[in-house]
C-alpha cells in the first residue's frame, strides 16, 4: 500500500486514498465514530480500524472488498490504541486501563482471503 493515505473520522468513515492522484480508493462505514487507522508492513497488506469502544476492523488492502470484524470480549471499553508488529505476524488492540489485546496474523490464509479468515 505504498501510496495509499487512510483517515478515520468521527461520523464512522474510514477513507482511503491514492496519495499521488488524490483519488478515493475506498471508503467504509460503520455504526460507531472511528478512531485510529493502520496499514501493515511488509509483505501482508491489511488495513486495521477501530470504533470507538469493542470493535476494530481487519481490511484486505489489496482490494478493500473484504473485512473480518474484531469484537472485543467483556464489556464495552473504549480502545486507546491499535498497532501492527513489524514483520506484520501480528497486531495489537490497547483497550485502556484493562490491557492489550494481541492477534495472530494466518498468513497460510491470508494469501487465499476471503476463503480464509485474516487471524
């Protein structure tokens, strides 16, 4: 995703753009305000997004088609935070006071998504 610019905003939009052109690439919607937007490193292109409490979204980068939703267990907590490990093997949900949330990346079935799930 080399030249891919995403934002998440406070009406439940996460958009993405082609940096260069300045053209839409995507554009996703959800219930809730979003807060954060990451893309991956290396050789896995995902985009990860969060609501605002208990939800983030895992996004095939390559065609923005697909999604595998991320609910978080226990009561609703806001999320203070979302990241990617380097080697994209994995990614991190922070929820607050209550700790983070880590996430294994299947990259067997990464290459064959949507077939297969993302983690």
């Amino acid at each position: 995703t080399g030249t891919a610019f995403a934002a998440a905003s406070q009406d439940g939009v996460v958009c993405v753009w082609e940096a260069r052109m300045g053209k839409v690439l995507a554009k996703m919607s959800t219930q809730r305000a979003c807060r954060a937007v990451k893309f991956s490193r290396g050789a896995v292109d995902l985009l990860l997004f969060s609501e605002h409490e208990s939800t983030c979204h895992v996004v095939d980068a390559r065609t923005y088609n697909s999604r595998q939703v991320l609910q978080m267990s226990g009561s609703p907590s806001d999320i203070s935070g979302i990241s990617f490990c380097p080697d994209g093997k994995k990614l991190f949900v922070g929820l607050g006071d209550q700790g983070i949330v880590e996430y294994e990346v299947d990259h067997v079935s990464r290459r064959s998504f949507p077939a297969g799930s993302l983690l």
